[in-house]
C-alpha cells in the first residue's frame, strides 16, 4: 500500500494547520437485460420527490443520495476537486491506449465524457440507476441505465474497469469486484476509487462534542443498518486482490475540510472540499434521517446548521480519507 504519493500529496505525514487562518465561520464558501438497460423509459425518468429533493426512480430506495441538478452541480465539482488532487489524472491504472473501457456509477457521465475525449479512438460506456447524463457527448460514448448490484452480461470486454464513489451504495463489495474481474479483459485494469466516508481529526480538535461528528456517526450507522458499507476505501486492495487481481496498487489521500492547512496546495483542496460537502450535506442527510431514523424534517435542519458551523471552524482540523486502487487481470 502507498500512503499519498507525490503525484497526489506528498510524503504521509499529519496535515499542518495554518495558525494565520482567520476566522471563516461566517464564510459562504437479452429481454431480461433489456428491462435494466435498453431505453430510458417514463417509468425510470418518473422521480420521487422527498423533502423537496428528487430521487432516482429505477430500484427506488437502493440510493440515499438525490438525483436533481444540485446533487449533479455537487457531482461535478467533486470529479473537479478529485482531477486537482490527481494532478489533472483521471485514472492512475497504467492501460496505455485502452479500445474499451467502462464506467460503473457514472452519475453525471463527467468522468467518461472526459475519458471519451481524451481517447476519441476507445469505446468508452457509462452505467448509472439514473438517466441524468447530459445527451450531447463525444461520438464514441453512451450510457446505459443498470444497476451495479445485478447479475452483469460483461464477459471479458474492457480494457478498463472503473467505479468512482459508491461508499454507501453496495451491498456486497465482493460481489461487485468480483464482476469487475469477469468484465475486465486478460492484461486489462478495475480501477476503484471510493472514500471512508468516517469523518476524523489528527489533532483531536475534533471531539465527540462536535455536531460534526454526531451527524457522521448518524450518517454512517444508518447507512450500515440497510447493508451499505459507508467506509469501503480501505478495503478495496483486499476485494481486488481476492478477485484475481495481480499487480495490485492502493493509495490513501488525504481531503481536509476546510482552508485549515498551512500548505498552500492542501489549503485549496480542503476549501474545494468544504464547498463540496456544504452543499451536498442536505442531500447526505434528509433520507438518512428522516426515513431510515425517523428524525423530524426540524431537526434535521437544526442539526446541519450546526454541523456547518464546525465544517467553517477553522479550529477543528477534520478530514476525510479518499482510496485509490488497481489491479491487472492475468493474461493466463
């Protein structure tokens, strides 16, 4: 395992705030198959609303997360924030000029629109529970709508496999990396990239006392009372190794919340992260505990406003850990 190389951080050591930092807290800062994956038809573009927040239609329920145009706005500057920590890479797996590659999870299709660009020769295809994805994309990408956690029809197909973002989304991580290997072509990649969505400090300036850490711990226990694993990024060598996968590489990087640090280049992902999280905390939220805890709407609305008052505290040093892992499947 690689703890935050130099292509993503540096060398892993604790994060440094900046004692300079002025206060920020009143910042704004087949026939079967084709039922999952032929057309986008008005039964799957018919969404729920909850709370005034849209949700996907198709396997209703499987996703906590929001499908509107804030969520997607979120998404986006996510896949922003992610390319500025990776230094403008979208992937890390080493596929050289890959003819196929798929992307499972692809939300609002950004990563594979970019891919598509960036390989105007690959077949590049997409696969989300929602039909969000924009319709003017580059000639040789499309996307399909499918659920990961479904038996898949890949066999063999894909010079690249890659699932972004879907801590607290699955059921049963080895079951899916499982059909990564079987979609993946001999000598190709499955490149996982996913969080440990468990919130913590270095320093100990963030406390049990925080609301910051209340509506986490609330946040990942609900997700673990239906089945979904909120923290999957540490695990994800081991799922891949256990596939199949040789030549297997992880990474840890590390995702301040907030300007917090004294390093510049970490200052301005922990500010990219901050904007991120305030503006999807709602949509973290209201399903979670509203439907899963039986939280009245009020006190959910009471409680993130003080989760985002120490989301703005420059004084509580938090962070989020982000994994990155690949392996190649043998040729033989």
């Amino acid at each position: 395992m690689a703890d935050i190389p130099a292509t993503a951080q540096g060398p892993a050591q604790n994060i440094e705030a900046d004692p300079d930092l002025f206060d920020t807290s009143d910042s704004s800062l087949g026939d079967d198959v084709t039922q999952y994956t032929a057309s986008l038809t008005s039964s799957i573009e018919r969404y729920p609303i909850e709370n005034g927040r849209r949700y996907h239609a198709f396997k209703d329920g499987e996703y906590f997360m929001p499908n509107d145009e804030s969520e997607q706005d979120r998404l986006d500057l996510s896949h922003q924030m992610f390319k500025l920590t990776m230094r403008d890479k979208l992937y890390l797996a080493p596929i050289g000029k890959p003819a196929r590659i798929l992307d499972v999870g692809t939300g609002t299709g950004i990563w594979a629109i970019e891919m598509g660009d960036d390989f105007p020769d690959s077949e590049i295809l997409g696969t989300d529970l929602s039909p969000t994805q924009p319709t003017w994309v580059p000639p040789n990408v499309k996307f399909e709508v499918d659920d990961a956690e479904e038996n898949w029809t890949f066999q063999h197909q894909f010079d690249l496999v890659h699932c972004r973002y879907l801590a607290a989304a699955i059921s049963d991580w080895g079951k899916l990396v499982r059909q990564c290997f079987e979609a993946t072509k001999p000598g190709g990649y499955t490149e996982l990239q996913d969080y440990n969505l468990r919130i913590y400090s270095e320093d100990g300036s963030l406390t049990s006392e925080h609301a910051e850490t209340k509506w986490n711990g609330l946040g990942c226990g609900a997700c673990e009372s239906f089945g979904k694993d909120p923290a999957p990024g540490p695990k994800l060598e081991g799922w891949l190794k256990d596939a199949g996968f040789v030549d297997v590489y992880h990474e840890r990087i590390r995702l301040p919340i907030g300007p917090w640090p004294k390093d510049k280049f970490l200052k301005t992902i922990g500010s990219w992260n901050l904007v991120q999280l305030e503006d999807g905390l709602e949509g973290m939220s209201l399903r979670l505990l509203t439907q899963v805890l039986g939280w009245q709407l009020e006190e959910v609305h009471v409680l993130l406003a003080n989760v985002r008052k120490d989301f703005r505290d420059p004084k509580v040093h938090a962070q989020l850990d982000f994994h990155i892992a690949y392996g190649r499947k043998p040729t033989v």
